[in-house]
C-alpha cells in the first residue's frame, strides 16, 4: 500500500529543492564572477606594467632588477638577440622566459616559467618596443594560483554554505507551512462537523486577512447557501405537501361518497371536481418540471414571436372562470425573439398572479420600448406588494402571504424570472401602490 505524503512534506521538499537549485546556480556564477574579475584586474596591472617597461627602455632607464613585483609575479625584458636585459628578483639570472614574437600592442600567452627554484603556470602579457641598442620585449606574467586559490577558497565556503543555508530555508519553509496548514487544517476539521443537520454552524476566523481567512470567509457564505436551499427545500416539500393535500383530499371525498351513495351520485359534479383537484395537481408538477428545466443548461430555439398574440390569448384565456376584468386595451403589436413556449409561460403565471390578487381589474399593456427591447406590462389594483417582500417576490417557493389564502404554490413569479433571463430578457416588480405592477422585457431582434 502506498503511503501518501502530506501536502506539507511535498511543499517543504520542492521549496528547498527550487531554493537549494537557485543557491547552487548563484554560487557557480559567484565563482566564475570572482575569477573573471580578478583575470580581468590582474590583465589590466600586467598590461600596464609592459607598457612602463618598454618605456623604460626607450628612454635607457632600465634596471637590471626589476625591485616592483612581487613574489606572485614574473617579469622580464628581452632584446631580440634574446638577452635578458631586466627581470624580476625571482627569475634573475634565468634565461628569457620566452621568444614569441611580439607587436606593438600587447598580447597575451599561458606557458610556465621559473619562480626561484620551481616553475609555475603564469598568464604573460608582452609587446615589443625601441630601445637603445635595438628591439626589445617585456614580458610580464601573473600567477594563476592567486586566482585559482581565491576561488578555491570560495568554493569551500560555499560547500559549506549553500546546505547549511538549506537546511535553514527547510526549517522555515516546514514552519510557515505548518502554521498557514494548521488553519486550512483547522478550517476542515470544522466543516467535517458539519452536516445537513447543522447547516447553521459556521466556520471560526482567526480575524487574519489573508487567503486563509477569506477561505474561511468562502467557507461561510457556502454554508449560509447551502443552509438557505435547505430552508428552502423543506419550506418547498412542505408547500407541495400542502398544495397537494387539498386536491387528492377533495378528490377522496367525493370518490368516497360516490362508492358509499351511488344512486345519489351527481356524475357532472363529481367530474367537474375530481377534474378541478386533478388541473391545481397537474398545475403544480409543469411548475416543478418548468422549474428543472431552467436548471439544465438546455436551452429551447428562439424565434421571432407575435408577443401581443401570446397575451391576448392568455386574456381570453383567463376572462371566462374570473370574477376581475382584464383590460387590453393598452395591448399593441411588438416582436419578441425568444422560445414562444417561455414567452407563454412568462406571460401565463405573471397574468395569474395579477389576477390572483387584483380587487377587481387588472390593466394589460404590450409595446415595444425601442428599437432592442419589447415590453409586457400587468397592473392589478390590490393591495400591493409591502416594503419587506418586494425583494424577495421572485425567489423560489416564496410566498409573502403564509396563511395561503390566495392560492399559488409560490412558483410562478420566479419561474417567470428564471425563463426571461435565460431568453436575454428580465421581469421586475415596480412601485405602484396601492397595486402591483410588473414589467417584462424581452429582447426584439435576434441579437448582432
């Protein structure tokens, strides 16, 4: 069975891994920078000091011993029958270092060359120039030791260094992980507590603005969510449960009473009750199926629709079983692209909510606002919408009055809402009390 490794021991190995990488890198550069400078600084004396030299010469002030260098240095100066007519303390009485022919600018050469009684690898710079008894050649060179052990010397410092420091950058990088996990950690185990029976519990911040804390932030509003659709859920079985009730008890009763009294049975009434119950069940469950459709990512084709016929239809629809009137006359022609079926169903419950809850007259209007957008307008004259639920009139199964004596499953409005966004449009709920007024606009062209 494999064993799985903690998030924390992955992170801590790839961060020192990154950094141990890095400091290697920087370390080989420092190295190679630290031996260019010092070829580079240790070039410019050499070069200097053979330009000095054949000027020296030039003017017959030469030494025989050349007393300015050092034990690090080699320095000579040749004529052109190969005669060493000057030299450094520790090549004096040695023959020339070299014979290269030289110019006028100077060049340079890697060869070896005695420093007292042993030979050692230097880095020559040398140019020829007048003198008094002819041509001649300085040749002066530089230890390459001085820069190998400097180098040398960092390399061991950083040999040393660069583990020690990641240890160090391990150690931290375990520590601040282990403090920002202890938080995620803590958070999880707060949210495994947490079930469908406490969905009011609530994750407990630290009060630290950082990415943890707005997790936990996160955490919360899911929660606050989840614990709404749950309310919302079980206000809603408890609303069907209830819808359904009176339409299969109504339905009972009266099959009940023609099994028990067959001969005094009224069979037109019977039909016309037990097909009542049956409409408000049917009524009920398109609402719920409307109601997941809008939650698929399907979407119906949408056309050009003949919005002012829809609503004349559900009109005429609606006069002949209400007892409100419902005035059309504001009804003129206007296009909607959108799915004639949505448009229908917008139009249906926005119109029988208005009448649900209209004294005696609700007022139809459809135009078209301008050249985009197509509008249906439903004013009823009852008592309005109050202050504390407008906002909340187009959530799912709400209803503002609890006692249910108008009807409704608390559906209709929000299934109107749901089905004009998905066709580009929107319904909104504007002031007009006493009275209720609701817009719908629609898109009507087919979108550029």
């Amino acid at each position: 069975m494999t064993r799985r490794v903690s998030l924390r021991t992955r992170a801590t190995l790839l961060g020192t891994l990154a950094m141990t990488v890095l400091l290697t890198v920087g370390s080989v550069a420092l190295v190679l920078t630290l031996e260019h400078r010092l070829t580079e600084a240790s070039d410019e004396t050499s070069r200097a000091r053979v330009r000095e030299l054949l000027e020296l010469a030039r003017r017959g002030d030469l030494p025989a011993t050349l007393r300015t260098f050092d034990d690090n240095g080699v320095a000579q100066v040749v004529d052109d029958r190969g005669r060493v007519l000057a030299a450094s303390p520790n090549v004096a009485g040695k023959p020339a270092v070299a014979r290269l022919a030289a110019d006028r600018v100077p060049l340079q050469s890697t060869f070896r060359a005695p420093d007292d009684s042993e030979m050692e690898t230097y880095r020559f710079w040398y140019a020829a120039g007048p003198a008094a008894g002819g041509e001649v050649t300085a040749y002066v060179g530089d230890s390459l030791e001085q820069v190998s052990e400097a180098s040398a010397q960092l390399r061991r410092a950083l040999w040393i260094g660069v583990p020690a420091t990641a240890l160090l950058l391990a150690a931290l990088i375990w520590w601040l992980l282990g403090r920002a996990l202890g938080r995620l950690d803590r958070i999880r185990q707060e949210v495994d507590t947490i079930t469908e029976t406490n969905l009011d519990s609530r994750v407990a911040g630290d009060g630290v603005a950082d990415e943890v804390g707005r997790l936990a932030t996160t955490m919360n509003a899911m929660l606050s969510r989840l614990d709404a659709a749950a309310t919302r859920q079980r206000e809603f079985v408890a609303d069907v449960s209830h819808d359904l009730q009176s339409p299969l008890a109504a339905q009972r009763v009266a099959l009940e009473l023609a099994l028990a009294r067959p001969g005094d049975v009224d069979e037109q009434a019977l039909r016309e009750e037990v097909l009542s119950a049956t409409t408000d069940m049917e009524r009920l469950v398109a609402d719920l199926l409307v109601l997941a459709s809008m939650d698929d990512d399907a979407r119906p084709a949408a056309t050009l629709t003949d919005l002012d016929v829809i609503v004349m239809e559900e009109a005429q629809r609606t006069r002949p079983d209400r007892h409100v009137e419902l005035d059309t006359r504001g009804v003129s022609a206007a296009p909607a692209f959108a799915a004639a079926e949505d448009v229908r169903r917008i139009v249906r419950n926005i119109v029988d909510n208005a009448v649900r809850h209209a004294a005696e007259r609700v007022h139809l209007a459809v135009h078209l606002a301008d050249e985009e957008w197509a509008e249906v307008r439903v004013r009823d004259d009852g008592p309005g919408v109050p202050e504390e639920h407008r906002e909340r009139m187009f959530e799912r199964y709400y209803r503002a009055d609890t006692a249910r004596t108008r009807g409704g499953s608390g559906l209709g409005l929000a299934i109107a809402r749901g089905l004009a966004e998905r066709n580009g449009g929107t319904v909104e709920l504007l002031d007009t009390r006493p009275g209720t007024e609701i817009r719908v606009r629609l898109p009507a062209a087919r979108p550029t």
